[in-house]
C-alpha cells in the first residue's frame, strides 16, 4: 500500500515548463507585499514630481516690520520671485541674503504657509549716534552696527561722536577704531544714555578716554571724566539737569565723584574771573547699582567757587 502524503494547507501547485511544483502560499504573499512596496514608492515618486514642478508655487508674499524699505526692495534683496515651487525654496537662504544685503535689517523671519503664500517678519535696526571722520559722517545703530557710510553731513536727531578714529568702516559690519578701547566705551556709552533715559544729548567727545565731555542740549558741556560707573555717573548729571537747574541754565557740569558731587559753573561766570557763580543744590539720584547709603545723600551747595571757578555740591 503506498504511503499517502497530505498536502499542507498553505501549499499550492503551478506548472513550470511543464513539471507540476508545489509552490508555498506564503512566499506568493511575500511576492504581492513586494509588489505592493513598489507600487507605493512609485506613486509617492510621481507624486513628489507632481509637487515640485506643478504644485505649491508662490502666489502672495506677506512682509511685516518694514518702516525703511519697501516691500519691493525687500522681494528684490531676497530673491523672492511669484511662481517659483514652495517646496524647493531654502528660507535660510533669503534670510541671509536680506541680512548681508540691507544694513537695516538687525533680524528676519521667513516661512512657508501653504499651500501659496510666505510670510518674512522683519525687525529693523535703530539710529544710535553718529560718528566724524575726516568730515564724513557714519551713522551707526546701539550695537555698534554701521548703518550708513560716509555721510556729507551729519543726521541732527542723532548725537554726533567725535575723536572715535574709525578704522576701514564697511557698511554693515561693526565699529572699529584706531585705539582698540574705545569701540568698547564707546558702547558701553551709548548703552548707558539710553538705559538712563538721558535724551538731548547733542555730541559725545572721545578723543581722551578718561576725559569724555557730552554736550546737552547744546547749552550744557558735561564733563564725565573715564567710563567708569557711567550708570551712576549720568544718573546724577540728569537728576541735576531736571530737577536743579534753571530751565535756561548754560554752562558746565562736572562730575567730581560719588563722594565730592557735581561742580557747575555757568556760561556767564566763564566769561570773567569776577563774578562767582550762582548757588544751587541738588540731590543726587541713584544708580541702578549705587550704594543705598550714598544715594540717600543731599549735596549742598558750597558756599564758594573753587579755583576754576566752579560751585562743588559736597554730599554730606
């Protein structure tokens, strides 16, 4: 009797050149899963295709942030152009090239919003100072940024900087000088006076680092000698100005120290050695880091001018 083999379930015949074979069920499922695989990367091809020659081209730019440069001046810099494909644009690249090419740009944003519009947010840089060189003038913003270069004139909103020495000024780049130190307080300068809300400042003089000399209001010449406590330094100086002073008041201020205060005379006293200058008193207003004992001084007028002819306020 011969042996009877079963087939199993998961088997199945075909005809190959003519030979019965028993083919495997499972591996005809492997085969159709493969099929498949191929058939799905085929269309997710053709489909990427699709989307990147004949979909999602860019209809609508939306820019925001602007107040100096128009919107054409922004799409021309950025090499933003209608019609080309979402998809294959890099928004890093239009965000470097606005940032190299346009000195007002101090930061931008650009994104894609599908499925045809992109968005490039744009904050702008801010006047600062502007500084002399050999009768050209250089505006710069807070961090030392040059704005604009070799100016025939200087901007009168704007105090202007002298004895800076630029050294090989490039639109765009940062300041530097001649005397490596005075970039550093230059800033540090400029950062203080806005910190401290000290406005009307018509010229800053650097040419001597531990002399600088502000002129205020075109009326007043502040002598606030090196950079150091600048904070606390221009905090008395403007807490004198508003609260002590006459509003007409012309003259010089200097900036003894914490300890000595404020000596003033007045434009008239400086114009003969006779007349002794006008008596005033002032408190010193405090630094955002000044000692609170100290701030809590009163100065108090002298009752004589010294030998320069200024009238020392002594904090007692």
């Amino acid at each position: 009797m011969k042996d009877i083999v079963k087939s199993q379930v998961n088997d199945e015949y075909k005809f190959i050149n003519g030979k019965k074979v028993k083919v495997a069920r499972r591996r005809r499922r492997s085969n159709l899963m493969t099929y498949c695989a191929i058939a799905v990367a085929i269309c997710t091809v053709i489909g990427l295709a699709i989307s990147l020659f004949f979909l999602f081209d860019l209809e609508e730019v939306q820019v925001s942030g602007l107040t100096l440069y128009s919107n054409e001046q922004i799409l021309a810099a950025g090499g933003v152009e209608a019609g080309k494909n979402l998809i294959r644009t890099n928004t890093n690249v239009i965000e470097d090239r606005l940032l190299q090419t346009l000195p007002y740009i101090k930061s931008v944003e650009v994104d894609k919003d599908y499925p045809h519009s992109m968005k490039i947010s744009i904050v702008e840089e801010v006047k600062c100072a502007d500084i002399e060189l050999a009768g050209k003038y250089y505006v710069i913003s807070p961090a030392g940024k040059l704005l604009e270069v070799g100016n025939t004139a200087p901007d009168p909103d704007l105090p202007l900087v002298i004895g800076f020495e630029l050294k090989e000024p490039e639109l765009g780049k940062k300041i530097e000088s001649e005397n490596e130190l005075k970039s550093k307080v230059l800033l540090q300068l400029l950062d203080s006076i806005d910190r401290c809300g000290f406005k009307k400042i018509s010229q800053i003089n650097i040419t001597e680092r531990t002399d600088i000399e502000l002129i205020y209001d075109n009326r007043i010449t502040v002598k606030l000698g090196s950079s150091l406590d600048l904070d606390f330094k221009l905090a008395s100086i403007k807490g004198t100005i508003d609260q002590k002073l006459p509003r007409d008041f012309e003259g010089t201020l200097k900036y003894n120290s914490a300890k000595s205060g404020i000596s003033a005379i007045s434009k008239a006293a400086l114009t003969t050695t006779t007349a002794a200058p006008k008596s005033v008193s002032a408190e010193i207003p405090a630094a955002a880091d000044a000692d609170p004992a100290q701030t809590s001084q009163e100065a108090t007028a002298a009752t004589q001018p010294d030998d320069n002819g200024y009238n020392g306020w002594q904090a007692n």
